[in-house]
C-alpha cells in the first residue's frame, strides 16, 4: 500500500512576528507547528499584479473549482499507471516523480512556471489505445490457452478426422464435460436425425473437457447442435484451413508487439502526464493562496507563504497577509528549507494534521478579528458559518467554505 502525506499550506501576515520580518514570521509558524505534528517550509509565489475587487472575487470562485478538477486529473492519471503496472506500488511510485524529483523535494523547490498545458486527453486516448490491444492479445492467448470449449482447434484437430468436400455430410466437434462423457457417448447416435451410427470419435481432451467429433447428414447439423446446447454440450465451429495454426501464432505474435510497444509508450505517457497535472495543479493552489491573501489581508501585501508536511505525503495550504506568513506543511527533510522534525510515533497522519491546523487556530484565530462567532475561551468557531457573509462564501475565503479559518489555508494530499 503506498505512503500517504497531508500538506498544509499556509498563509499569514508578517505582523505575527514582534519585528514583521518575513523570516522571524516564517520562524514563528514553525514554532506554532510544534515539530512532533510537522515540518515547514518556505514556498515562494511569484507577485501577480493586482486587479479590481471584484475580479479578485471572481477569481477566487473559478480556481475554487479549477482545484478539485487539477485533483482529479492527477488522481486519474495516478489510478492509469496503477492500471497498467498491475497494481504494483513500488514501480507506481518510481514514476510519480514530478520533473523528475520526488514529490516532496519539487514542492518544496517550487518555482512558478508559465509554460505548463493541459494533458488529461492524451492520456485518456492513449490509455484507450493500450487496453483495446490489451483486450485483443488476452482474447487471443486464451484461444491458445483455454479450455476445449473455447480454445483455438487449429493444432488439436487432425484434418484426417473430418469428413470434408461431401455434398450431404460434414464432421461436428462437440467439447463436453469430462464427467459426461459417458452420457454423451451413449446418446449422440439419437440426437437427431442421421446421424452416422458409431461416428463418434474422442479427438482429445483436458481437464474440464473431452473433445469429440461426430459425422451428421448436413440438413440435421443445426438440429444436433440445438440439442447438444441443451444438455450443455458445447458445439466447436471449425473448418480446418491449410496453415491456420501458423497463422494463427503469428497473429499472436504480432499482437503481442504491439502490446509490448504501447505498454511502454503508456507508462512514458502517463509519468509525464502525471508530473505535469501535479505541477498544474500546484500553480492553481498558488494563485488560490496570492487571491485569498489579498482578499483576507489587504493591501499593502505582507506576507508569508510556507508548506508544512505532515507524517508520510499528504498535505495542508493555509495564507496570511505579509504581516502574516503563506506555510506549506511538507514531510520533513532535513537537507532543504526550514526544517521541524515529524514524530508521528503511533499517531495517524490525519490526526497529527489535525493537531497542526488546531495550533495554527490557537495561534492565529485573532486575526478573525470580531467579525466571527467565538466560543467562551475565545476562540473562533470553525464548524458553523452560517454567520458568513455572502460576499466572503462567494470568495471562497479559508479554502473550504465548510470550515472557515481566520487565516488564509488549504489541505491538500497527493497520491
């Protein structure tokens, strides 16, 4: 089963921190999220220019949906390559790299990049391609490979066995059940109409099934055959050709080329594919982070961003105005960036990501100032925003309208 890490990616004002400095903000978040629950890391967005209000909020509204559809690609293209390396998590997780780094490491090097496109389609067509040859090929190596009722004949059948160029009669195989053989033997003659007394001969059989053939006036075939299914017999259609079995391998053979060809092509495709919806989406979480922080914060921008990680990869965002760090939650490394130490001990990673987003709502729910309901200790209430008003739901402000946040935030878990 593959490891899983939730993210948090935060943004806050500068102003958390007694000297506004953007590093002591960021120091301050990592204080916050004590290094038993994640580690934090900068995250670096770009400074987009500025429209009006009302674009901002429009903004807002359209990357609220674009998220969830960037998720799905990535989750999409996550369950192709599960598809077609059979399930097998550890070669699935050496082709999730995003260019070329692992998920964690690009994430928290991420840098803006304007030259990304969209590549749900390709993978969709090629994925199609890959399992129609798929089906072909493992619908011809069951001919070969099955049982007698469903197999190819070509190499089982000697042509010296079939009655072949009369005018009036024609050889029926018949693949029974080996259990019934007997029966089978004992009542073919009276099936129908002439048929040729002791024609029944055992051509070959397997585990399940023997094979039989039986010589039958032509106008009585259909009959026979209508007969034989009811007693759950199964009537082979075969007319021996010159060749056939060769034919037939070497039809397998170049089928199963194909396969091999596409197969490979796929897994190029979908690693591809794979580390440029998780880039896009990323961009798409970035511009939510700038939009929400300057529709929670105002102007002039000061802030901080940074991602934390929590436990195995999964994944949080969160924003504050420059006076306010933007925090990514990442799962610790030591080598880069702003490191906490993570022991989840016998913690699940939902839990220690609850714990996290409960420090930041201890640390920060000030920032709602009075514009919200609080409880008798003071703090914001976060599972009822029913006081929200129409403008800050439309903008979709704390990431999740179901859960406001005082502070700019979202969660998010790449698989």
């Amino acid at each position: 089963m593959s490891t899983s890490v939730k993210y948090l990616l935060v943004s806050l004002p500068t102003s958390i921190s007694s000297s506004s400095d953007h590093e002591e903000a960021l120091t301050a978040i990592s204080t916050t999220i004590s290094k038993d629950y994640g580690t934090v890391y900068p995250f670096r967005i770009p400074e987009f220019k500025i429209g009006t209000l009302d674009a901002l909020v429009r903004q807002a509204d359209e990357l609220a949906k674009l998220d969830p559809a960037c998720e799905g690609v990535v989750s999409k293209i996550a369950d192709s390559l599960r598809n077609i390396l059979d399930g097998d998590e550890s070669r699935i997780s050496q082709q999730k790299t995003v260019n070329d780094r692992p998920v964690d490491q690009y994430l928290k090097n991420f840098s803006w990049n304007k030259e990304i496109a969209s590549i749900d389609n390709d993978v969709k067509s090629k994925l199609s391609q890959y399992t129609q040859v798929r089906t072909n090929l493992t619908a011809l190596q069951r001919k070969q490979t099955g049982n007698l009722s469903t197999r190819s004949l070509a190499s089982l059948v000697d042509p010296s066995l079939l009655v072949q160029d009369s005018e009036y009669l024609e050889t029926l195989l018949v693949a029974v059940p080996t259990q019934m053989h007997k029966e089978f033997l004992k009542s073919y003659e009276t099936l129908a109409p002439m048929v040729v007394p002791r024609s029944g001969i055992r051509v070959t059989s397997d585990e399940e099934y023997t094979l039989f053939a039986v010589t039958i006036f032509k106008r009585h075939s259909q009959e026979f055959a209508h007969k034989c299914r009811e007693r759950k017999w199964t009537p082979r259609d075969y007319k021996h050709v010159e060749g056939g079995k060769e034919e037939e391998q070497k039809e397998v053979d170049r089928v199963s080329r194909d396969e091999k060809k596409l197969w490979g092509e796929a897994v190029r495709l979908f690693r591809t594919s794979w580390s440029e919806s998780v880039m896009i989406w990323l961009h798409v979480l970035a511009l939510r982070v700038f939009v929400e922080t300057v529709l929670r914060y105002g102007l002039p921008l000061e802030f901080v961003c940074g991602l934390v990680t929590v436990g195995l990869p999964c994944s949080f965002v969160f924003v504050v105005p420059r006076s306010a760090p933007i925090i990514l939650l990442f799962t610790p490394n030591p080598d880069t960036g702003i490191v906490l130490t993570v022991h989840p001990g016998p913690q699940s990673t939902p839990k220690l990501a609850k714990k996290a987003k409960f420090a930041l709502d201890a640390a920060y729910s000030y920032l709602g100032g009075n514009a919200f309901g609080r409880d008798k200790k003071g703090r914001i209430k976060t599972k009822d925003d029913s006081s929200l008003s129409s403008d800050i739901a439309a903008a979709g402000v704390g990431g999740d309208s179901s859960e406001y946040t005082a502070y700019v935030f979202y969660e998010f878990e790449i698989n």
